[in-house]
C-alpha cells in the first residue's frame, strides 16, 4: 500500500467516475424498517434502488446474494448507491475481498452528494484503513488520517477474507470500526447529509472482486 499510495491519490481524483450509474429514483418503503432507516441483505426479495452497471473498467451487480463491485482498471475508484438522502447515520456491512490484488481499497461512503463530493471510509486486502474527502475543486482526495496517508491496522483481515466495516458520520465527526475494533475517529464539517454508498478500487493489474452483504443504516 506505501509503495503506491501517491498514484493512488491522484488518479483516484482524476479517474474518479462520472459513469457510476444513475439509480431509479423511486425509494421503495420495503428498504426502510421501524428499527433502521435503511436495510439491503440482497436477497433479491426487495428492489432498493442501488445503481448497477457493467462499463469498461468496473462492474456493479447483485450476485451470490450481495452487492458485487469488480474493478479491473488501477486507480479507479468504483461505487454505487442506492439513491437516497440522510444525514446522521451509522452504516454497518460486511465487505469481502473475494478475488485480485491484496493492494486494493473497498468500503464505505457516506454524505454523498455527487461524483466529486463525498465521503470514503476504506480497508485494503493488505491491511490498511483511510478515511478520504472527495470535493469539487481540489485535485486530489484528502485523506484525513494520520499524516494524510493509509495507516496500517492488524484489525484488518487481509487477502481473500472478510472485514466488517462500522462507520459512523453523526455531525461533524466521522468515525470508523473494522471487525469490532475502533480505528479512526476525526472531525470535519465539510459534508453534512447525502446518501450512502460502496465502493472499490485495484492499485495493481488484475480484477479486484469485493462483495457487500447486510448493509444497515440506523440512526446514532
């Protein structure tokens, strides 16, 4: 992850993805329950409105009873989302590292308000965690970690494995949890709502698969 981290700063900005898909526009009530504001387990039993597409480069598609993102273009940032709008929320899933390079990124985005204004909590199979800020204006994602970079974390399952990914976006802080274990907590009062969102991206040659199950948004 050192080894690469400044290619993947700028073309993670500079790639990052105008061509995510667009999702319907109707938000079906069977996605929201009384205990959460939204819940998606991809069964296939419930259409919530995630955005899926199959583009040169990345993929978004529901298989094997989860959010499947392949991306096979290195420094691409892919994601989808399921159209809605919140703004203080916990986000819970299960990310899996299912195929590809261990120097990758996956996870989590929050206050997304369009392809250059969001949010991006990410693990990598090779063990390390970041929190980045895409915004309009600035030509690379500002990581809001320590020293700006990737931070390593034995937390973090590595290789073909599973993490589960905990973030919290309440106010101006932004926190994260992996597998339990708390990484990261910082404040920044750039994004206040937008919808959520996951997302993948390769740093090497190959095609890095990662699978999303369960994801749950509920209120802090």
């Amino acid at each position: 992850m050192q080894t690469t981290l400044r290619f993947f700063v700028l073309l993670l900005a500079l790639l990052a993805l105008a061509a995510c898909g667009v999702a319907p526009e109707s938000e079906p009530d069977t996605c929201d329950g009384p205990d959460f504001l939204f819940a998606d387990d991809f069964s296939g039993e419930f259409d919530c409105g995630w955005a899926l597409y199959d583009r040169g480069g990345g993929a978004a598609a529901i298989d094997n009873a989860a959010m499947q993102l392949a991306v096979g273009q290195p420094g691409q940032l892919w994601w989808t989302n399921p159209g809605r709008d919140f703004d203080d929320v916990v986000i819970t899933t299960e990310a899996r590292q299912v195929d590809g390079p261990n120097d990758n990124a996956y996870g989590v985005i929050c206050r997304y308000q369009n392809e250059e204004n969001f949010y991006a909590f990410m693990v990598s199979g090779d063990g390390y965690y970041a929190i980045g800020k895409y915004q309009s204006g600035v030509e690379t994602v500002t990581y809001l970690t320590p020293d700006a970079q990737f931070q390593p974390s034995d937390a973090i399952n590595v290789g073909v494995a599973s993490n589960e990914l905990r973030v919290s976006c309440v106010g101006n802080q932004l926190s994260m949890e992996v597998n339990g274990i708390p990484l990261l907590s910082v404040t920044d009062p750039t994004f206040v709502t937008g919808d959520i969102g996951l997302a993948a991206a390769t740093l090497q040659q190959g095609t890095a698969i990662v699978e999303f199950d369960n994801v749950r948004v509920t209120t802090p």
